[in-house]
C-alpha cells in the first residue's frame, strides 16, 4: 500500500456544549432519584453523566482519513480511483445538499453541528450511490488531499 501524497486525517469530535449537556442529564438523573436518599442520588449523577458522555463521545469519535489510495470516512473506504470531482460546500451550500438537493441514494456522513461540507462525485458505473457527503471543518484541505491522491 503506498502512502498518499498529501495525508489528511479529521476526527469529526462533538461540541463541548454536549459535555455540559451530559453532565446536565446525570443532573436530572440524579434528581429523580433523590427521594430514595444520598447513595442513589450519587450513582444517578455518576450513571447518568457517564452513558451520556459514552454516548456524545462514541457521535462524535467518527474520523474522515485518505491513507494511502482510499478515502475513509467513517466505516465506508472509497478508492480514490472511484471519485470524481470534489466541490467544497459553505454553510448555505451545505445545508442545501443536505436538504432539499439532497438524493436518498448517497452516501452522508453528516454532522449536524459542522457547518461546511465537501461533496465528492462517485464515477464507479458499478456503484449506485451518486456522490458523497461529508461534513468536515477543512474542506479546501480534503479536497486538496484528494486531488493529490489522484494524481498520484
């Protein structure tokens, strides 16, 4: 496997507001059950803060990596040989595709709370999906990790 010519790894992590939030759902678990005493009132905090941030971590531990001749982008690999043209998506563009251009057969790896995106043509007449969608905070960087990749 050869490696690429211009490597590019993003890990698409949750907001810190999700934190604040998960410890605000150990909070209410804690409350609810604080008519049974201290001890459980104790664990509700502790339970309920720590499946909340299991949760918001395991949403926002999903990475987009070219290595070598694939694009990885969450548990999809795409070959770069397969892609076409990457376009490079502001907020309204984004959110546009996201929505109302959007087509059900493609391939979205969306995060909500990333504003920009980057749509990458799929050109393989064996495959259905027409483009993909990726949410990503660098898509000028991943467009141009992509165009190397290929040209490589």
């Amino acid at each position: 496997m050869q490696l690429s010519a211009a490597p590019y790894e993003e890990r698409l992590t949750a907001p810190r507001t999700w934190w604040l939030i998960s410890f605000l759902v150990g909070v209410s678990l804690a409350l609810v059950l604080l008519p049974f005493g201290t001890l459980p009132m104790l664990g509700g905090l502790a339970g309920g803060t720590a499946v909340a941030a299991v949760a918001a971590s395991s949403y926002g531990s999903v990475r987009i990596r070219v290595v070598g001749d694939a694009l990885i982008a969450g548990e999809a690999r795409i070959p770069v040989a397969a892609l076409g043209e990457a376009e490079v998506l502001d907020a309204e563009e984004a959110r546009a595709w996201r929505t109302h251009k959007a087509d059900p057969r493609a391939f979205m790896l969306l995060r909500a709370y990333i504003p920009t995106a980057l749509r990458v043509e799929v050109t393989d007449p064996q495959d259905p999906t027409p483009y993909l969608y990726l949410s990503t905070r660098e898509p000028e960087r991943l467009a141009q990790a992509l165009r190397a990749t290929r040209q490589a």
